[in-house]
C-alpha cells in the first residue's frame, strides 16, 4: 500500500512516520514506538525518502524541509 497518494497526500502511516521522526530515528525504533511490523515501516521510509519527505542520515532518518512542512499538526 502506497503511503503518498498520487494527490500527495499522506496515509495515516505516512502522516505518523512524520510526526515520529521529529527526531532522527532508526527504522527499528519508529517500528517498536509505533507498534507496527519492521517492512512496513521501512516500505514507508523508502516512499517517504523518494518523495523527498526524508532523507537518509547514516542508518537512521530525519526530516528534510518538505517532510517538516508536512507534519500533522493536532487541533
């Protein structure tokens, strides 16, 4: 399942990864902090990564300036 729909917008996966990696994470700790299987975490970074949302530092993620201006923002 694709987490950027061909609009650009975010699937609830997606919006979450966001939000988690308002600190640099690793796949593993974004997986454990969200309760979901490993691939599908990093299935989604991989999209996130190509839609330039995030950017790859070392073995861990962070945020590009795009992916800040998508964080889900709570009422």
């Amino acid at each position: 399942m694709p987490c950027v729909k061909p609009d650009g917008t975010l699937e609830p996966v997606a919006r979450a990864v966001l939000q988690m990696l308002q600190k640099t994470r690793g796949a593993e700790e974004i997986a454990r902090s969200l309760g979901l299987p490993l691939f599908r975490i990093r299935s989604s970074l991989r999209e996130l990564v190509q839609a330039g949302l995030v950017a790859e530092v070392g073995d861990r993620y962070a945020l590009t300036p795009a992916g800040e201006e998508r964080v889900p923002t709570r009422p």
